[in-house]
C-alpha cells in the first residue's frame, strides 16, 4: 500500500514537471509547423487544443514533489533492450505537431469515397453528415429507418413496447416471515410490565401477521422493531440495553419438476442483551418551602431502590403538578428533571427542580369574551367563596358546571394573579372565565317501546337561554300509538343556587290506555334541586304545585259501563332522596331512598281530598369487577278517599318496563269484567337482577314481582312474578337497554313475551 501510494505521488510529480516545460515551452514561443489540422468543435466536442498563454505572463518556476533520487528507488530498473524508446529524449511540442499534421494529410490522401468500390465489390459508407475529412466521423448507418425523416407530432402513434418475457424483481415479491426474540426474558421477569407483550402491541413486524410486500418492507419493519425494542427496555431502567437484528434465511425447499423452487424461508431475528437494570440512589428535590413542609415529599411516590421506570418517573411528577395546585399554589411549575447514571455501579441520582409560586385564595371572579352570562352568575356556580385556599379541583368543578349549562362554543377558568395579599403569607387570585357563546338552540329526539305501551316518540325544540342567565324555553311533542300530548315549559337552571331548578309547565295529552282513556289538561310550578352527573348529591329535594283538568272514562260496577266523569284535580308536591351510590346513571354499589307524597283534592261532582305516598328503595352490591347484584322495593298508598273517588290517571297501576317486567304496561291489579285494569290504592313491587359487564357490553337476568291492591295498605299476596334476559349497551350518557320477560304462571290474555327498549338500567 505505501509503494501504491508513492507511486501515485511519483506520476503526478512527472505530470506536473511535463506540464510545466511544455508552458515554458508556449512561453518561448516555438515555432508552429506550418500545416495544422483543422477541428471543428461542434463536431469533436472531446478534442480540444489548449492555447498558448500569453507571452507577458511569468508562470512561477514548479518545485519537484520528490527528489530525482527518491524518484529512482521507488521505480524499478527497465532495461533498454526491452523497450529502446524509453531512452529516447522527449520530442519537443512543435515536433509532435508538426507529425501529427503529417499523418492527417497522408490519412486525407488515402480516403475513399462511398461510391468507390474496394476488394470484393464492397463499398463503404459514407459517414453520416457526409463530412468524410473528420478525424473521427459519425458511426456508420446501417438501417435505413435511423436515416428517415421524423413524421410529424400530431400523426406520431405510440404503441407499448411488449416483451418476450415479463421481468422479475425478487425485491417485489410478497414474502412471508416469522419473528424471534431472544434474550428478553431475564429483562422481562424483572419487570411489573409484561414486556413481550408490550412488545407484540406495538411490534411493526407482528402487526404485519408475517407477510410483507417485499424483503425491503421486512427489513424496514426490522429496522423499526429493534429501535422499539430499545425505548421499551430503556423505560425499564435498562439503559445500556444492546439489541441486535438479522434475517436469517433457511434451505430452499425443493420444488416440484418443472415448477420453480420456493423461496427459502425468512427469520427476522432480535437479539437482545438487556445489560443492567439502573436504580434510583438518591432522590432531589430542589424546591422552596411549602406549606406544611413535607408536601411534596410526602406526595412524592419514588422511593429510593427501585428501578428507574419511565412511567413511575412520569407518574410521580405528575402527581406533584397536580398536588400542589390542590394545596393553594396555582402557578406551581415542575422543572427538567435530571438523571445522572452510574454504568459501573448501575445507580442513578435522579434531580428535580420544582417552582412552587406564590400560595394563593381565592378573590373574586371576572368574565371576558363572547358572553352567555355574567360574572355574578358564574359565582353562583362556582363553589368555592372570597378567602378560601386555592384548590385546582374546584376550578375544575367550574369549568364542567360551565359546560354543562350547553351556552358555550368553547369556554375556560384560569387563574390570575393579583399581588393583593390575603394574609398568611399568601395572595388573592382572580379567576378569569374566558366565555364563548355557543348556539342556544337544540332540537332532540328521543323513542323507545313497550309491550302494553307501544311504541311512543318524543321530540323537543330548546331555546337555553331566551332569558338570560340560563332561562330556557321548551317546547315539546309526544308522537306514541296510545299516546299523544305538547307542552311548554319555562324553566331556570341554578336558579339562585347551583342545580336548583325553577320550571312552570303547561301541557295537553292524550291517553288511550287498557286501563283508561283521557284528555288532560295540566299546568304545575315546582322547584328541585337535583343530582347531575358533575355533582351527584347525597340529598335531593322538590316541592311544587299542580293543577290538573281532565277528562277520563271509568268502569262503572254499578251500572256495568264505562262512563266517562270531569275531574279537577288540584295538589301539592314534596320528595326527599338520599343517594349512597358510586354513580348516578349506572351505580354499582350503594343505596337510593327516596320518597314522595302528594297531597291532592279531587272535584268531581264533589270534593274529595286524599294523599298519595310512596317509598322506593333500590341497592347495589359487586360480586366482582364485572358483575353486580341489583335489587328494588317499592311500596304505595292512597289515603282518604275511595277508589271510586279517584281519577282513573291518579291511581296505582303495576307491569311494564319501569316496574314489573313479563307483564304489559297497567296489566297488574284488579281488573273490570272485560279484563282491563282499573287501578288500586296500593302497590307493591320488587325487582332483582344479576348485570355482567364486558367492554361497552353487558348480559342481565332479572327476576321482577308485583302487585296492586284495592285498599290503602299493600298486602303483599298474591304477587306476580315475571322473569327475562336483557342486553345492555353501555355509552357515555347511560346504558341502552333492550330486556324480554316472560311471566311466570302465565293467564289468559297475558302476552307470553314482553319486550322494553329504553335508555337506562331499569332502576
């Protein structure tokens, strides 16, 4: 290689001292021979004649690279005799031009023409421009076509070229591949995280399922794999992991005769060193002081030796940024963390600077942007007061109870510093609600079915805040085989107070049921306050009033006959719940207890006042994750009036989705002589199911029972039962229900399959 390399430098040593004598040469300014061939460069365009420099330019004089000498050793000795040019001097420039004009002349005497026959009749073609003095012409032409003129664009027709045979490119072929990791189960037995598995998630090989376009798609998908195996293990701690990866090919198999081989068989192979598993040595926390002193520390979940997991790092920083802003520091920052790794030891000191801000209360509220409403209802909403310590969970609160209200396009709640001091070493933030308004009109619509009841469709048209704040107007329609009504409803949300509801209702229906049929006319005023999905209250109330004009049809056993009597109805309302449960739309554990009375006056013919009472009872219990134990009691009474004293609509009546299941709607209780239901004084009613969940899916066996009775006080004899199966849809906003019941010890008349599709569980 060094005599290669001096070899080298000697050749351009020599160039170099031949270029420079030949420009000292041009300088002197030889004399020229007299002929000198012409070129012309359009047609020679790799011949070219250098020109002389001028003769007032003094080139520098060229040192030589090597010495004579060095120049001597490194080349070897050629004798004479085998070559006698090579001790021949260098002819001059003027003497190598001037023979090389003497042979173009002699080659210009000798040359022949195309029509000029030689030894065998042949001739020779003429170049192709015709010029036959070049010194280096044209290739001859030997097709005819080559010489042709082109034909004109227009009328040119281009045909595909066809092949004899179609060409293959083994990189295009589909092939099919299998996946083997070696060495990551010390890694993996280490670790909470199941890292094959992890592993196969994310695997770009195995989502292939082991086939592929090409070898470049496995190798690509190879090269990819290798890089996650590499994040997943140093997530783990092991950060000196070393993967590696090959293809390896297996024999190819032997094909049938005549048939071509089969490919040989792919093995995308990573091989795995996960080296060691790094641990935390020492944990610091660059912070100020807070209030009490230990709040970070103690909200802190790293511990020192155990493994440096990405997600427990993570984890625990997040849990920090989410702390403090609960603990009255708003404008609390966590730094860059900082790991320092020890390779000989496999420990890690692990550094993280934390700004916890100035501790902060709460000040006041304001409000910009597009608004749907002021600051002074949005303090309404709010549930924290002027003076209390700063807690991130009830902006939080906020900012859903602003959402919630559905006036919004976008909104938002932030803090805002004020350096007003609040004493006690901290200082009052303004909250800044940052208001869009959204659309306040929506249209709804909701259907469901019912054996006994048909099927009934609802629609609405909102307005959500004709009266601002939150003063909406309903108008609403029912669309049912046996039920027909509209409606309007005036109602203020957080009326005065958060989830307290004022409404005023008037509406008209229309009701042809077995049990009854009727045209009433109701207006009713009442105020709730209700349980939401944000805050799920453990005590509920409402109380209102109502007056209600109708017209029904009653069974008459006197005379044998449906007569139809006008009712005026006028009466109060009062309910009281309580709430143990985890959920308000889909609970798993807990109870509910509620209770309502009715105190009401009837005026039919004569005034007859009476009371209507009644206590449900519901509760939950989980066997297991996915499975829960269900039950629900029922029990009412009407007290101080008579059966017959009664509107046919304010009686009890049992079956149907939302109480005894297997049965039709009204079907339970005491019946007329053509077997419709009249109606009771009493009710009683149980229900229990089993719900197994899966995913967003869910299987239900339930077991109802139930009965009415014509006095006041429930006897609880002869109960019905009815038994079924349900399936269940779980979304965002509640479960879909669809439950068939059959009733046990079925009679005449009863149907022998009931089915209810609704939206939510059945209690």
């Amino acid at each position: 290689m060094r005599l290669l390399r001096a070899r080298r430098l000697l050749i351009a040593s020599a160039s170099a001292c031949c270029l420079a004598w030949a420009t000292t040469a041009a300088a002197q300014q030889v004399e020229p021979p007299p002929v000198q061939p012409t070129v012309e460069p359009a047609s020679n365009p790799s011949i070219a004649v250098p020109s002389p420099p001028p003769s007032d330019i003094q080139l520098p004089e060229v040192a030589p690279i090597i010495e004579d000498e060095e120049f001597e050793k490194a080349i070897p000795p050629i004798a004479a005799e085998d070559d006698p040019e090579l001790d021949q001097p260098l002819e001059s420039i003027a003497d190598f031009e001037k023979r090389q004009t003497t042979e173009a002349a002699k080659a210009d005497d000798t040359t022949v023409d195309a029509a000029t026959p030689v030894a065998g009749g042949a001739a020779i073609p003429a170049l192709a421009d015709g010029d036959n003095a070049e010194l280096i012409g044209d290739a001859p032409i030997s097709d005819s076509e080559l010489a042709a003129p082109l034909p004109p664009l227009e009328s040119f027709n281009v045909e595909p070229v066809e092949f004899a045979e179609a060409e293959t490119d083994r990189e295009n072929v589909s092939v099919a591949y299998t996946v083997q990791v070696n060495g990551l189960v010390p890694a993996d037995d280490s670790t909470d995280v199941d890292l094959a598995d992890l592993f196969g998630d994310l695997s770009a090989l195995y989502d292939g399922d082991g086939k592929a376009e090409n070898a470049a798609m496995v190798r690509a998908r190879l090269t990819a794999d290798g890089e996650l195996m590499q994040r997943i293990l140093a997530s783990e701690g092991y950060y000196d992991a070393v993967v590696d990866t090959r293809i390896d090919r297996g024999e190819r198999e032997e094909g049938q005769e005549g048939q071509p081989r089969p490919r040989r068989p792919i093995t995308t192979v990573i091989d795995v060193k996960p080296g060691t598993q790094y641990k935390l040595a020492e944990i610091i926390l660059k912070a100020d002081p807070t209030v009490p002193l230990t709040l970070i520390a103690d909200n802190f979940p790293l511990s020192v030796g155990e493994p440096i997991v990405a997600q427990r790092v993570q984890g625990a920083e997040a849990a920090i940024a989410l702390k403090l802003p609960e603990e009255g520091y708003p404008f609390a920052e966590v730094g860059q963390r900082d790991i320092l790794l020890d390779s000989a030891t496999g420990d890690g000191v692990y550094t993280l600077p934390v700004k916890i801000g100035q501790r902060s209360r709460f000040g006041g509220i304001e409000t910009t942007g597009e608004l749907a409403f002021d600051a002074e209802h949005v303090n309404v909403l709010a549930r924290f007061k002027r003076g209390d310590l700063y807690d991130s969970r009830k902006v939080d609160d906020l900012r859903q109870a602003l959402v919630a209200t559905g006036l919004f396009a976008t909104v938002a709640a932030e803090p805002q510093p004020t350096g007003e001091s609040a004493g006690d070493d901290t200082e009052y933030v303004t909250m800044l609600v940052t208001q869009q308004a959204g659309p306040p009109r929506t249209l709804a619509a909701s259907a469901g079915y019912g054996t006994g009841e048909g099927i009934r469709l609802e629609g609405s048209w909102t307005h959500r805040n004709l009266l601002p704040p939150e003063g909406a107007l309903i108008f609403r329609g029912v669309l049912g085989t046996q039920e027909q009504g509209i409606g309007a409803t005036l109602r203020r949300s957080n009326a005065g107070r958060r989830d307290r509801t004022f409404e005023i209702v008037t509406e008209a229906t229309r009701s042809d049921y077995n049990a009854f049929n009727a045209i009433t006319g109701r207006v009713a005023a009442r105020v709730s306050f209700d349980s939401t999905p944000i805050w799920q209250k453990k005590f509920t109330y409402a109380y209102g009033v109502e007056l209600i004009a109708t017209s029904e049809d009653d069974y008459d056993f006197v005379r044998a006959e449906r007569n139809r009597d006008f009712y005026t109805i006028f009466g109060l309302t009062g309910q009281v719940g309580m709430d143990r449960t985890d959920s308000l739309l889909d609970p798993t554990k807990g109870f509910r207890v509620t209770a309502l009375i009715q105190p009401e006056g009837s005026l039919a013919g004569r005034f007859s006042p009476y009371a209507r009472a009644r206590l449900d009872l519901s509760g939950y219990y989980p066997v297991a994750d996915n499975i829960v134990l269900a039950g629900r009691v029922r029990a009412g009474s009407i007290l101080g009036a008579a059966r017959e004293r009664l509107a046919p609509s304010r009686r009890f009546y049992a079956g149907g989705g939302g109480s005894v299941r297997g049965f039709g709607y009204q079907e339970l209780g005491p019946k007329d002589p053509d077997l419709d239901p009249i109606g009771g004084r009493s009710v009683a009613e149980a229900a229990f199911e089993g719900r197994y969940r899966f995913g967003n899916f869910g299987v239900v066996g339930f077991v109802d029972a139930g009965q009415v009775y014509r006095g006041s006080t429930p006897t609880f004899s002869n109960l019905r039962f009815g038994a079924g199966i349900g399936a269940r849809y779980y979304t965002n906003f509640g479960p879909i229900r669809l439950d068939v019941a059959t009733p046990i010890g079925r009679k005449p008349g009863e149907a022998l399959v009931s089915v209810y599709v609704s939206i939510g569980q059945a209690f």
